[in-house]
C-alpha cells in the first residue's frame, strides 16, 4: 500500500526540506512542493533531488513559483498573480508520495486562505516537524491543535536539530502523538547522511 505524506513544519527554517530528503529516500517516494517562494536558482525540489541515492523517485514541477522568499501570499502579489486552491492537484503517481508545504500551517496563501486549507483540501496525513527553541513547545502544540481542529490525519511528529528531551516529553505526552524520529544536528549535510538517516528511520517502522 502507497504511503502518501504532507511534511508540515511548525514555522519557517525548521528544517521541512532536509526532513522531506529523507523521506523521500527512506521511503524511495516521489516528491511535490506545491509552491515555491524565492530561491528558484536552487529550489527546494533541487534540493532534494541532489541529496538523494535511488533512482525510484520521481520530482513534480511546483503549481506556483513564485519569485521572492516570503509569504506566498506577498511573493505572489508582487509577482502579479492570486494563488488558488483549485489549480493545486496532487500529483498522479501509483509510487509513495512527499509532499512539502511552504512556512508554517496558518501561513496564508490569498487574502482568504491559509496553507492548512491546502493540507484540508489535499486529504493526506501530515508529518510534522518540530525543532526545539524558546516557544517550540507553544508553536509544537498550537500546530498540532489546528490540524486536529479540522479532522486532519497526524502521521507523527519528526524532532530536528538539538535534542532537548524534556521538550520533546511533554510534547509527545501531552498531544499523545507518535514520535517517527530524531533527527540529531549534522556536521554535513550530503547524500550518505541522508541514505543513513533514512535507514534509520525506516527500521523505526516508517
């Protein structure tokens, strides 16, 4: 049975593309961000795609790129356009399937939409992906509230970077979500780190 994932962060720079690589490559999935703002030279599909080994993956071009690193909603007014919801389709593909958002759950996409209503409309269990700093445990749960205030699936819960064990105690206790993994601070990032990860996380049963 294909295994289809949202990777949802709980705010910006959490590490949402490094998670998504090593998915990606535990689960030997296709990989979609829906939208891209900013950084088109080297976006986060490229990414991706240059820290991954198998050769099973296949990369779906973005509904949106958008030019300048904000919010989709500003980046897409400055470049002319309105980002809608019914021009986002998930991808046909018979393989497992990673889907990358852009900033945070609430982060807004128009005047009248977030990026959750796309998690809604999309209909797939999210991964989400947690980094511990002054307020994560707030933005961790708030995150976590807003998913299950609209009935959305929640896969798991990856921590990235420094681990800080009392943080992620009370988070898993109290949301009683399950942990898929954590994701420890690496020296270098590159293709055998994600392969290593990735095996680490899929004898974790992902």
């Amino acid at each position: 049975m294909k295994k289809q994932l949202i990777v949802a962060g709980i705010g910006t720079e959490i590490g949402k593309t490094f998670i998504s690589s090593i998915l990606v490559e535990a689960l030997q999935a296709d990989y979609w961000k829906p939208i891209q703002s900013g950084g088109l030279e080297f976006s986060d599909t490229d990414v991706v795609k240059s820290l991954i080994s198998n050769k099973k993956s296949v990369f779906f071009p973005e509904a949106y790129r958008l030019n300048e690193p904000l919010s989709p909603h500003a980046a897409a007014a400055l470049d002319g356009i309105t980002i809608e919801l019914a021009q986002i389709n998930l991808p046909q593909t018979n393989n497992n399937l990673i889907v990358e958002l852009a900033g945070g759950l609430m982060v807004p996409l128009n005047d009248n939409t977030l990026v959750i209503d796309l998690v809604q409309k999309l209909g797939l269990p999210v991964v989400l992906v947690s980094k511990n700093y002054l307020g994560s445990i707030n933005h961790t749960l708030l995150s976590i509230e807003a998913l299950r205030a609209r009935n959305i699936a929640i896969e798991g819960i990856i921590f990235n970077g420094i681990s800080n064990v009392s943080t992620e105690s009370f988070i898993l206790n109290y949301a009683k979500v399950k942990c898929l993994g954590r994701i420890a601070s690496q020296a270098e990032i590159d293709q055998a780190t994600v392969l290593k990860l990735a095996n680490s996380l899929a004898d974790n049963g992902l």
